[in-house]
C-alpha cells in the first residue's frame, strides 16, 4: 500500500509491520539525465518490490540526500550527514510509532550508503525499529552484464530509459559519452584523492550511457526488484 495515496483510515486497517522507504538524491546526472535521476530509480525500483510482496507499505522517496560532491554542477542539492541521517532516523521511528518496525530503506545513491548503514544500525540498537539499507544497484551482479556502474552510466541510464524514457535527452547520448570518465576519483596507493566528481569529470558521466538501453532497463529492474523481495522475506521473518 501506497502510503502517499492511502487514507490514515486505511493505513490504521492495514496488518503489517514491514514498510520500504525509498531514498535518492538530487544532483547532476551528466546532461542527458535528470538531478532527479536517483529519486526516480529508487522509487521504481521500491514500487516493484512492493507490487511483488505482499502486506507491505511504501513511504514517500526521501529526495535529497548526501551529496555535495556534485556541488560544482548547477541544480544539486545536497544536506549534511549529520541532518540526513536525523531526517532518515526519525522517519524510520515515526512508521514505527504506527507499527511499521520493520523497516527496508531502498536507496539510490553511493553517497549515502555510509550514512544509511549507521543510521539503521542505530535504530536497531535504540530498540525503535529493525531497520536495514538496500541500495539496488549493489544487488546488481555485474558478471552477468555487458557494462558496470558509473555515474549516469549506461546502468542508471537504462533503468530511466525503461522506466521514464521521457526524462532522458537521448539525443545528448553521444556527447555525454565521449566526455565521460572512465572510472570515479583519483587513486594513489588506493586513496581517493578527488572529494569532488568535478575533478575527475567535466560533464559529470562516469561511465558511457551510449551503451544504456531500454531493454537492459528492464533487465535490470527485474534484477533489482527480485533481490529486494527476497530482503523484505529475510527482514519480515527475522526473530529479534
């Protein structure tokens, strides 16, 4: 059930106690994709689990997350860890005041990925919730695919495709690709040197979107949203 769109009436009748929160952020995507790139992944991505899993609630997509290491390119907005991980925390608490205390927190973006793992290990601990992080293209295997995971790459560039083709500017494909990085940061000595993508990056793109397709959209959605069923099993079954 659609939190969003349910009556509290609703929600009051409703018997479980597993809810998803997606999480996204809104930042650059190169010029082909939109800031709101992870925001819409995570959110398709939370939709299909849900419509495959039964007695389950969906929460709101939490829009902005950590993410000022795109702070350079114009319309990415980004807050602290420190105000993020409050925001995600007492969202979580606040389902489980509804008995909503199993909580899958689907994210869309690897700058929050440090944050969200502290934050559901901190509401677990507190007692307020069981609460874990499931960032979809994490559960991606990349073995079995012709491309990796960049940045508005051909992954995160598919799953738009398949899923709001309307919001990719295909026709960018070609320069977004040829002024792509290859791979993310500087290292040395396996130290990141870069903090911010601009330096590594012109236009933003890690990874060529040239070779996205809808067809591997779909794909991966499916990939995705199978694995995020299988956690909701895990998560609703697990004694505590």
């Amino acid at each position: 059930m659609d939190l969003s769109r349910a009556t509290w009436t609703d929600i009051d009748a409703v018997e479980t106690n597993l809810a998803v929160l997606p999480v996204g952020s809104t930042e650059q995507h190169g010029p082909h994709a939109p800031l709101g790139t992870d925001v819409l992944n995570a959110t398709a991505v939370a939709e299909a689990g849900v419509d495959r899993f039964e007695d389950v609630v969906l929460a709101p997509t939490i829009p902005i997350g950590v993410a000022a290491e795109h702070r350079q390119f114009p319309g990415t907005l980004w807050v602290s860890e420190d105000t993020f991980r409050a925001y995600v925390g007492e969202t979580i608490e606040s389902l489980a005041s509804h008995g909503f205390d199993r909580v899958v927190v689907v994210n869309g973006h690897g700058g929050n990925v440090d944050a969200l793992r502290e934050v559901c290990g901190r509401v677990v601990r507190d007692e307020c919730a069981y609460a874990v992080s499931f960032t979809w293209f994490d559960a991606v295997d990349y073995d079995d695919l012709p491309v990796g995971m960049g940045h508005g790459g051909p992954v995160e560039t598919s799953l738009l495709r398949h899923c709001h083709p309307d919001t990719v500017h295909t026709d960018r494909l070609e320069a977004a690709g040829e002024g792509a990085s290859e791979g993310w940061g500087e290292w040395c000595s396996g130290v990141n040197l870069a903090y911010d993508t601009a330096e590594f990056t012109d236009n933003g793109v890690v990874g060529d979107p040239r070779k996205s397709s809808p067809e591997l959209g779909e794909q991966l959605l499916d990939t995705a949203a199978t694995a995020l069923v299988d956690l909701l099993a895990a998560v609703r079954e697990r004694e505590l």
